[in-house]
C-alpha cells in the first residue's frame, strides 16, 4: 500500500524466527506491474479482502455503539427522579407556607439541582446527536447569539471538583469588550473542557491556568495557557493526529473534537503556541457577527 499510494506504512509486521528480507523501492515495484499485470490483479484481490474485512469490523463497532449509546440515554432518565426528589426537598427549606423562613442550604439545594438538570439536558442532546449521525440522519446543527464570557464561567465553574484539576488555580482574564458571538454553547463548552482539562495534565503542584478572552479582528479569541513543560518539537507535526496521547487514560480524540467543532462547525481557527520549560497557549476563535 506505501509504493501504491507513495505514503506511510499502514500497519507494522513482526518476525517470529530469523527471515529474510528483500526490499522493493517504488521503481521496482511498478517496473513488475507493468511487466506483470497478473500480479496486479492479486494485489487487488488481497486489498480488497482487507476492506471488506474492516468494513465488516467497523459496522459491528458502529452497532455496538449505538446500542451503548441508546443505553446510555435510557439510564440517564433516571435522573428525573433525582430531579423531582431535589424540588420536593427545595419546596421543605422554603417553607410550605407564607410564614415559614427559608431554612439554611436552600441556595446550595438550588445550584444542586440546576447542575444535575444541565447535566441530564446537555449528554441527552450529546447522545441523540451521536445517534443521529450513526443513523445517517442528518440535522441542523444550532448555532444562536450569545456572550462567550458567561459561557466561560460556567464551563471554569464546572470543572472545579475534577481529579486533575485539584489544587490549581484557574483565572479568567477578559480582555476588551466581550462581544456576543453565534456559537453552540454546548460545544465550546466541550471545547473549553478538553483543553482546561490538558493544561492540567502538565500543571504541577498548586499552580495556576490562564484562560483569556480577547477581541481580534473580526473574532473572538479564547486562550487557554499553562505554565508546563511545552510541547517537545518532536510530538508538534502530529498533536492534531488520530488517536495520539501522551496520557496514560486518554484516547487522543480531545484535540480532534476541538478542531471539528472550532473548524468545521464554527469556520473558526484553533492552533497553539508553546516554549520548552515555559509551557503552552492553546488557541481558537469564533467570528462576530457583523
């Protein structure tokens, strides 16, 4: 497939005893084809046989998937009586009537309660959405005016009690007016929720994130900064790459969603900058509507 296609290798080979090796550049190669047509047509029978065969292993994966994903959504139903139990326990510590004072975590039963409904709301809209494209039915993606900043706050706010973020500080800095943009608030919460989550990954100790909000041009530009490690020049070329991580619980599909939501959703731009011993800014931006 590499002397056919001029590219990388697809896959990697191990011997199991001593054997030996011919190598065949691409002159080689096709001066046989084109001498031998027969061996051609063999080599297209075993491609051939390899697609079908991935092909047959993907839609059992997809299947797979969607069954997850379907399940997935009717657990999360469950949570409706999480939902009601709250409503009854705010109704108690406001009072049943006019004369009752309002008793002591009333406002933290509320914010309780907002949480888990935003959380049941935005991964049923993620699951129906993955159903959708699954399914090949094609919807609109929803795209409305909003501040960025609130958006921000929320997404900072929410991501206080994860395993990898404890200890560090998370500013956010606004810099300028901040515009409202058209965006999918739920995406570029996501966006912001990988990369917060990455900066901490390189964050040691009790330090700190820098997550910046800035006009530029006819954009609004989000920051999100660490003081880390950087990024070795050698892992740069392939940051953007399937399934490339450099932790050990990840899946190397963070960076990825980034870039298609920022890119593909938005016709924004996502890209970073970083120093050796300095650390690294990720970078994206959203138009503003004129």
């Amino acid at each position: 497939m590499s002397l056919i296609e001029s590219k990388a290798r697809s896959a990697s080979a191990r011997a199991e005893q001593n054997t030996l090796l011919m190598e065949i550049n691409e002159e080689h190669f096709h001066t046989y084809l084109a001498s031998e047509p027969q061996a051609l047509l063999s080599i297209m029978r075993t491609l051939s046989g390899r697609v079908r065969n991935d092909l047959e292993t993907m839609i059992k994966d997809m299947r797979q998937l969607s069954i997850f994903t379907h399940d997935i959504r009717n657990y999360l139903s469950t949570l409706g009586l999480a939902e009601l139990t709250l409503e009854d326990t705010i109704e108690l510590l406001g009072g049943t009537n006019p004369n009752h004072k309002k008793r002591e975590g009333l406002e933290d039963m509320e914010k309780c309660q907002e949480v888990v409904q935003k959380v049941r709301v935005n991964l049923m809209e993620l699951l129906d959405s993955s159903l959708n494209h699954v399914k090949k039915i094609k919807t609109e993606y929803k795209k409305s005016k909003y501040p960025l900043l609130p958006v921000i706050e929320e997404s900072v706010a929410g991501l206080a009690t994860h395993p990898q973020l404890k200890g560090i500080t998370i500013n956010v800095l606004p810099q300028g007016d901040s515009l409202e943009t058209i965006f999918n608030p739920l995406d570029i919460q996501r966006v912001l929720q990988n990369l917060i989550i990455n900066a901490g990954y390189v964050t040691e100790g009790e330090g700190q994130i820098d997550v910046g909000l800035s006009p530029d041009d006819d954009n609004m530009k989000v920051s999100v900064r660490d003081y880390g490690c950087g990024i070795p020049e050698e892992v740069q070329g392939y940051l953007f790459k399937d399934s490339l991580t450099t932790k050990s619980d990840g899946n190397g599909l963070g960076l990825l969603s980034c870039q298609g939501i920022i890119e593909e959703n938005h016709q924004g731009k996502l890209w970073f900058e970083t120093e050796v011993g300095k650390g690294t800014t990720f970078h994206f931006t959203l138009p503003v509507p004129h």
